[in-house]
C-alpha cells in the first residue's frame, strides 16, 4: 500500500469547503463527469487530478455494450492527502457502484484503496448527492434519457 494515511481517525471540525464541478471526460468508453473538493484553495492543482484520472483509469470496468456507460469522481484533497470516490451507474441505470482511493501527499501516483470499506465524508456526499439527483431527474425520470442536461448539471459552492 502506497499509503499510511488513515480514513475517519483524525479530529476535523466541519467548516465549508470547496465543491466544484470540473469538465467531463471520455475514458475507456465511459463518460465520466468530475467533482473536486478542497480544503486547501478553490480548485485542486493538476497534480491532484491527475491523481484523481489515475484513479478513474484503475477502477472503471469495461463499459456497457448497450445503453449508457456514465461515471463520475470526486477528487478531495485535504491536510493529510487526497481521497477519490470513483462511483459508476449500471446497466440498467438504477444501481451505482463505487470505489474509493487515497494517497498521502508523499506519493500520488499510486492510489491505495481505502481502508475499512470508507466511501465517502460530508464533503464528497455534496457532489454525490448532487449526482444523484441529477441522474434521476435527467436520465431515469426520462424517456429518452436528456443526457445533455445530465451533463449540464453542475454544483459549485461552500459546503
């Protein structure tokens, strides 16, 4: 493991962070929309996407051969290192599977997977909750699905 860093043992007050809606991508036959969250400036450094990529590339399975193939990240970085949920919706659009990874600042090459089944905190959920409704609302609630408007969602904010 690339990482000693811990997952929910440190003491952290909440105060507001940054959640942000970075631009969509196409990788491996999968659109991935990305969120990032930081406590540290508005918007991670390219360093940290591309920690966050790194990720994406190792979780997601090979898209689905019919229908939508859609995922998204959110990419966190904090004092301590920097998180990444990779979180992709099945087949029959209903389901979402996820993964999380971390890494100290030390190494962000080599994402380890999270230890304790973590999946996600109050920040990363924002995005996530975010997605979720979104999701619904533009694809599931839909016939045909309003995949533009899907894309279009964003958040950007404190929270």
């Amino acid at each position: 493991m690339a990482s000693a860093l811990q997952v929910g043992t440190r003491p952290t007050p909440y105060t507001p962070r940054s959640v942000r809606t970075l631009r969509h991508e196409r990788t491996g036959g999968w659109t991935v929309k990305r969120y990032a969250v930081s406590a540290l400036r508005e918007v991670p450094s390219e360093e940290v996407d591309a920690f966050a990529r790194t990720a994406v590339g190792m979780t997601l399975p090979p898209a689905h051969r019919e229908g939508l193939s859609h995922a998204f990240s959110v990419v966190h970085e904090d004092a301590d290192g920097v998180y990444v949920v990779v979180g992709w919706w099945s087949a029959n659009r209903l389901i979402l599977h996820t993964r999380t990874w971390l890494a100290d600042w030390s190494d962000l090459t080599r994402p380890a997977e999270a230890p304790g089944r973590a999946t996600a905190c109050v920040w990363e959920m924002a995005a996530m909750a975010h997605e979720r409704d979104a999701w619904v609302e533009h694809v599931v609630r839909q016939d045909p699905p309003d995949v533009d408007g899907y894309l279009a969602a964003e958040i950007s904010g404190e929270y």
